[in-house]
C-alpha cells in the first residue's frame, strides 16, 4: 500500500479539525439520518425531493468524516525547531515585496488542511509557498503562478 499523504499542521488546527469530526460524527450524522426518517414518512420515494436531499447530505457528510480521520490520522505538527529563524519554513509568516511595483504582501504558510488564503495562510503546496520555503530574507525568488510569473524580495520571515 502506498504512503498516505502527511497533513501539515499546527497543534491549533488538528484540534479545529477533531472539533468538526467529533461533531460530524456525534451531532449531524443524528440529525441526517432523522430527516431522512422524516422525508420517508412523505410516502413515494421516487419522487421525494426532501429525501434525495436527506441522503446526499449523508453522502456528503459521511465523505466529510472518512477525509478528516485520514487528515487527523496522518497529521504532522509543524513546530518551531532549531530551525534558522531567518529561513522560510511551515508555519511561519513571510513578507514579501513584489517587483519592480514594490507593493507588500505577508503569507503564513500552513499544511493544505489549514490553508485560508482570506486569512493570509497558504498552502505548502502552492505555488508561491514552494518557491519561497527554504529561502532566506533578501533573497529574490521568481514564482510561477497561474496568471504567469511574479517576482518577490523576501523582506522578513517570523
């Protein structure tokens, strides 16, 4: 069997998503299998809008919890070794100035799980978190990104 993909993230983020698990798994799933017995009492199947919906939210549902047991399961937590502290790694914050227009930007990169690019984390695996890992403050890194390529200055990392 080949190795499960690890799941970065921070000790904060394993515990958010042990959080939703647990209430998947002791609360919605409840409240799924109750509307389904509710929308059964409605007589013919067939044509029951309320019961197709009952059961794609426990597909959905179900999906949700095998994805967040594997996560859990193959969580590494990012934590702050003795690492170079002026060395881009997971789990810290970058700031960045784009060139030549000099406009500032600040990521944290986290594991995909926790990645909330409206609440400045990125994922590891994107595109401009793999060009800057390992770079150090000043350096100059190109970035391919979907809508071509960017240039950066690293300006600080913590």
């Amino acid at each position: 069997m080949a190795e499960e993909k690890k799941h970065y993230m921070t000790e904060e983020g394993k515990e958010k998503l042990e959080n939703e698990l647990e209430y998947l798994k002791t609360e919605k799933r409840k409240e799924v299998v109750e509307r389904i017995k509710v929308a059964r009492s409605f007589g013919d199947l067939s044509e029951n809008s309320e019961y197709d919906a009952a059961k794609d939210e426990q597909a959905f549902v179900e999906a949700r919890i095998q994805q967040l047991e594997k996560m859990v399961r193959n969580a590494e937590i990012i934590e702050e070794q003795d690492e170079d502290p002026h060395v881009v790694s997971i789990g810290k914050s970058v700031k960045f100035i784009e060139l030549p227009d000099g406009e500032e930007e600040s990521y944290t990169i986290v594991g995909s799980a926790e990645a909330d690019p409206f609440e400045g984390k990125i994922s590891n695996d994107s595109p401009m978190a793999r060009s800057l890992l390992g770079r150090t403050v000043g350096d100059e890194v190109s970035v391919q990104t979907p809508g071509g390529e960017m240039n950066v200055r690293i300006t600080e990392v913590g």
